[in-house]
C-alpha cells in the first residue's frame, strides 16, 4: 500500500486521538508526515517514534495553529524537512459542550480560535506551498448533522469548516489543489476521554444514534483520510464525507 508514496504531509493536532491516526495512516500509505503538537511533545514523539519503527518517516513539529507565525513554521517545517507540501490535514480541534445559558464569551473564543482560525491560517500558510495535485482535508464532525443540544458553539464552529472546505475548494481548483472534509461520528479518543464522554449516558446516547452499532476508532477516520489526500480521489472537491457509522 504505497499510494502517497513521495508526498510529504503535515497533520495538525497529531500528538493523540484521531490526528494520530491519521499520521500514522499516511505514514503507512507512504507519505513522510509532520506530526504536528500544541502541548502535548512526548504524545508527539511518541508517533514518531511508530512511524520511523515502522519504516516510514516523520517528524514532531510543535506550533498553535491559532498563531499565525507557527502556523507557518509548522508548514515551513515540512518544506525543510522534506523538501515539499502535498497534503495538510487540519485535525486540531477542541471540544466542549454548553447549553445556551453556560456559554461565555471565553467558551466560544477558544472553539472558535481552533477550530475555524486554526484551519484558515494553517490553510493560507500551506497554500504558499502546495502545488497541482496537492490537497486539504479538514476533520469536520457528523455533529453538524444532529444538532445536539448544548453544542451549538462546537456546531457551529464545524459548521463554519464545512463552510470553508467548498469556499476553498473553489477557489483553489485552478490551481488543481483539492479541499475536502472528513465529519466523523462519536470516536473514543484521549479527547473524549478527558472531557468524560467515555463511558457516560452521553457516549451511550451517541452510539445509540450510530446505525453501525458502535463508537468510531481513530483508523475508522484515518483510512477515508489518506482516500482523499491520494490521487484516487483525484476527482473529488469541496466534498464533506461522513466517517461516522451511518449518522447523518
Ligand atoms: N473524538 C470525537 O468524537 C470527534 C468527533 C467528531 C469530530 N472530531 C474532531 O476531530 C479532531 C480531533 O479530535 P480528538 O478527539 O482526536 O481530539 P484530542 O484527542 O483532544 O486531540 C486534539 C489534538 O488537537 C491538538 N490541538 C489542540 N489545540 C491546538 C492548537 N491550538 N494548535 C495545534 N494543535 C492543537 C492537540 O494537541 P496537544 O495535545 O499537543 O495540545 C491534540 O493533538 C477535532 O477537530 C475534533 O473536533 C472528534
């Protein structure tokens, strides 16, 4: 299984739960990745360290991608490390749930900083590089579909990258670089962990919802990833695929 072999990816928030997964599924369909961190380094290295004892090749990069100027270092890493930018997947996210009464101005500045500037400003800094061929694949979520309550910040932050993945796969389709999204369903992941998802009525309530019968794993997310940041999805733009056990 070789078919990112000689492109070079940067996958942000890669230090855990499904940006690790992704990492390591381009890494094994032959990609070189920089697996990229905000806090998190020995998660980080950690990934790293699977994907070289693998045979493949990458490398921890940490950066904000709410600040511009690491966004572009995380970028630039890729181009000093490996000579080129074919695929950015725009993974870092944050979650948290509020009802209308809990939100707060800090609540929706924080998801909104990850989860949309994050993606605009990792996006602008890779167009410099990416060349025909190359692609963007931002993780979205199925939660855009369900409308559950007290998400409606979280909603609309995913809302607003599904909004940005067909803007910009317009505007980037002369120059034959593709942007697609991914919206996964419920995945059991060190985020979900910690937020306390794992294991309470919500997570029951989320896979009673899931028409597969389960919770998502990371790889469930990262093989339909490393489909469109590959040339067999060559034909695909502007397109947002759920990975999410049948919720739609
Ligand atoms: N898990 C789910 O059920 C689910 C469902 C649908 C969609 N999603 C989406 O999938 C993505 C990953 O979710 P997950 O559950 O795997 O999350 P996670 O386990 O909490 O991991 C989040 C990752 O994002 C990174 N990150 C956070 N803030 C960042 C920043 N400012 N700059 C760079 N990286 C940053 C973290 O890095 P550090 O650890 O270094 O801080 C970490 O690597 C998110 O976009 C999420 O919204 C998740």
């Amino acid at each position: 299984m070789s078919k990112l072999a000689g492109k070079v990816a940067v996958v942000t928030g890669a230090s855990k739960g499904i940006g690790a997964g992704i990492a390591k599924a381009l890494a094994k369909n032959g990609a070189a990745v920089v697996v990229n961190y905000a806090s998190s380094r020995e998660g980080a290295e950690a990934v790293v360290a699977a994907i070289v004892a693998a045979g493949g090749r990458a490398v921890a990069v940490r950066g904000d991608v709410t600040k511009a100027t690491e966004a572009q270092a995380v970028i630039e890493a890729a181009v000093t490390q490996f000579g080129r930018l074919d695929v950015l997947v725009n993974n870092s996210g944050v979650y948290a749930f509020a009802t209308i009464e809990e939100v707060t101005e800090a609540h929706y500045r924080q998801l909104f900083d990850v989860n949309v500037l994050g993606v605009l400003l990792a996006s602008q800094a890779a167009a410099k590089h990416l060349g025909e061929g190359g692609s963007i694949v931002n993780i979205s979520s199925a939660i855009t579909d369900i409308e559950m309550p007290a998400s409606a910040v979280y909603t609309a932050t995913k809302s607003a990258v599904n909004a940005i993945t067909g803007v910009l796969a317009n505007e980037l389709a002369p120059r034959r670089i593709r942007v697609n999204a991914v919206s996964p369903g419920y995945v059991v992941t060190e985020g979900t962990q910690s937020a306390g998802i794992a294991g309470s009525e919500m997570e029951a309530g989320l896979v009673a919802q899931t028409p597969l019968g389960r919770a998502g794993q990371p790889d469930d997310v990262a093989d339909v990833v490393a489909f469109l940041a590959s040339d067999e999805a060559r034909w695909v733009t502007g397109a947002v695929i759920n990975a999410a056990g049948g919720v739609r």
